[in-house]
C-alpha cells in the first residue's frame, strides 16, 4: 500500500482542518489511494506546509489547499476533522456550500482535561447536533471517532480498528463506507447519526484502556460479522 | 470448559433476575466455575425451574433460588440482570441490604420498540444513575451490556466479546474483572462509572449491526491490548 496506485483522481475530497493528525492521514491515504485532495485551513501557512509534505511523501501533488471556503465549495465529499471546539464555527463558515454535499465529521466531543471520561454533549451527540443545525438537505455521516489518529500517518501499517459510520442517509453512509475502504480500513454501518453518541463516547473508554494497559491506539473490532466493507 | 471443575465453591453470587437470559447463562457459568449461586426472583416458581435446569445441566446442585432479598442478602456479590424499566424497582427492593458489597449492574437502557438506535437515557447512563441512587456505599460496577445473551448459555461456545468494565471503585472493579475471567470471558478496565454511558449505548450500535449484516450476536474486541483478564 506504500507505492501510490495508478487510478486516476475519482473524486476530490476537501478536508477541513487537514492540518491535524486526523486531517493530515485521512489525506495522505486518500491522496494515496488516487482521489484528488484538498485541505481546507485557516491558516494558510501551515495547510501549505502539510500539502507539500504529503506531496513529497508521494511523489506527486495529489494534495492542494485553500481556505475552508475554497475547500468546500469545491468537492462533493467535505471532511471535517477539527477539534471539537472548533466544530461549530468550522460548519457555520461553510454551510451554505453544504447542500447536496456528505459531510464526513470525524468530531469527537472530549471536554479536556477529562478525556478519558465519557462527558456527553447537549443532545448526547456532537455530530447529530451539526445534522440538527444543517437540517437533511446536507448528508451528514458519522465515522472515524474511534481510529488511533497516529496509525492513519502510516501508510505501511494496517489500521487495527473498524470504523463505525452512522448517519440518517443509508445511500451516504454506502458512499463513505466504500471511501473508507479505498483507504484500507474496515467500515461497518453502525445506524442512524443518532448512535454517533456511541461512537464518540466510546473514544474516551478507548483513551482510558490506553492510559490503564499502557498501550497506544487501543481499537475495536466488531465480532461476527465476516462480510463488511474493506478493501 | 464443559466439564465441570472440581473448584470448591469459593464464593457466593447471587443473580437478580436471574430467569432472563443474562442471568441464567451468568449463573450456569458461575456455577461451573465453582461459584456458589443463587437466582433470585419475583416468581419462585420460574427460579425453581431455572435452577433445577442448570443444576441438572451441570450434574450437581450448585445454584438455589429465593427471593430478591434473601439472594441479595446472603451474597457478598449481587448481579442485576432485570430488564431496564425494572432496574430502579429490583434495586430499591434490596437498596439496604447492599452496603459494602459489590453491585454487578448489567442493565442496557433499551427503550422499545427502536432498540437499534441510541436513546440515552436521563443523564447518560442508567448505571451511572443507580450509583447516584444507592450512593458510595456500594461498589457499582458496569459490565456486560455488549455480551450476546444466547452465547452465554452454551457453554462450549467462546464468547467472542471483550466485557467492557466500568466503576467508581478500582478494587471493585478488579474483582469483577477476575470473576469474569473465571468465566471464561476477556474483559477490561474500561473507566469510571461515568463510562458506562458508553458501553450502554454501544449496544443499540450492536443490535443495528445484527440487523444490517443479517448476523446473531455481534460483539467486540478491543485491540491492541495484549495484557488483560482472561482465562
């Protein structure tokens, strides 16, 4: 999975908040698996620095940048992977380019410094909560809670963990499972945006198995179900 | 693991409602790892026979019955495996025999009939409102939400399932966690009391993979973690 495939650009992709770790692998392996990339930041200087980083660790620019703006208003996939404290400003800046579109929001709802404790948000759910706010002409799915960011930034390693996709649009969440496939990770439909509250408060029990087993990238992995989106 | 060990009964677990399905593959597996068990019921006519069936199971009269009170009392480790909307009733009954001992509170917050999408209930956990309820004088300890009920009852079977361990009390939770092992079962710290919000609401996430990918008794791994209680 390290030599870039041949297939040519199917899509483009806009990460915004590309510039974190979440951001930075997802486009790295989308980049890598031949989709046209673009990370969204607002800071242009460093969205800059992690496109040509990406560029260069693949030997071609698959990866541009602009602002959120520019980001989303120009592919029909958006991907949001910015703190959750930043969530809601992040979508207000570019809902009205969001109509049609899937949203992929990757928000987890940790409340520092108590990450490893499950501290709901209004609602139970962050990602619902921007369904709610964007109403159902935006396709909002839910995935990528429970991936160990750091295992996404290596294209060698395989990511022990399944990815958990829910969201109210069965057609989007096909979509982003098969998306998620292209990168090499097992995806699952795990129902409506509504069970998002489970994924997202199921990454602060992961946090506290990795601080209590001493291990880093605690993951799951659904038992019993042999057939499930992977690559 | 059929076989019965020839463990002296070491301790006594008593299994409230122990005629559903949880309960009486708890106490058939308890009971042949060598715990002393008693099922303790509403109808004692349903306890009689529950127990009369997993003694004869087992070849030897391991588990007796009672009522609520007279299970609760006479162990120092108290199982609740009632349905949700008879959690706050069962533990009432017994709240003033449970100083000191340990709490294994079993219960999922389903809301029927959409089981397969995540209700929370008020305040996030319906374990965590148990531990609020009783106060700290008893150990409240979450586990088993995710644990597919049928797998429990076979005793041949491995249950393809971590157990996910929640609890305000560390030691208490340590000893969940060994008596599970015993069972034959993997399970793991999982935090705080607070966390079991999330394991409650990973199993409507469960249900809907059940019913997605046509499969019978979906669990899961957590993974990465090499070191835990286990058998």
């Amino acid at each position: 999975m390290s030599a870039a495939p041949i297939a040519p650009a199917r899509s483009r992709i806009a990460i915004l908040g590309g510039t974190g770790n979440v951001g930075r692998g997802l486009a790295l392996r989308w980049a890598n698996a031949g989709y046209e990339v673009i990370i969204g930041s607002r800071s242009s200087e460093k969205a800059a620095l992690t496109s040509a980083q990406i560029n260069s660790e693949l030997g071609r620019p698959a990866v541009g940048h602009g602002g959120y703006r520019e980001a989303a208003g120009s592919a029909p996939i958006v991907v949001l992977t910015v703190p959750y404290a930043a969530q809601r400003s992040a979508v207000e800046e570019v809902a009205d380019l969001l109509a049609g579109r899937i949203l992929i929001d990757t928000t987890v709802p940790l409340m520092p410094p108590k990450v490893a404790r499950v501290q709901l948000p209004s609602g139970g759910s962050a990602v619902a909560a921007i369904q709610e706010m964007l109403g159902s002409s935006v396709r909002v799915v839910s995935a990528f809670q429970n991936v160990p960011a750091h295992l996404l930034l290596d294209l060698a390693h395989e990511v022990e963990c399944d990815v958990l996709v829910c969201g109210d649009d069965v057609a989007a969440r096909e979509t982003v499972i098969q998306l998620i496939a292209d990168i090499g990770l097992s995806a699952l439909h795990a129902g409506p945006i509504a069970n998002s509250a489970a994924t997202e408060a199921l990454t602060s029990v992961l946090i506290s198995i990795n601080a209590r087993y001493k291990v880093q990238g605690a993951g799951i992995r659904i038992t019993r179900v042999p057939c499930r989106g992977h690559s």
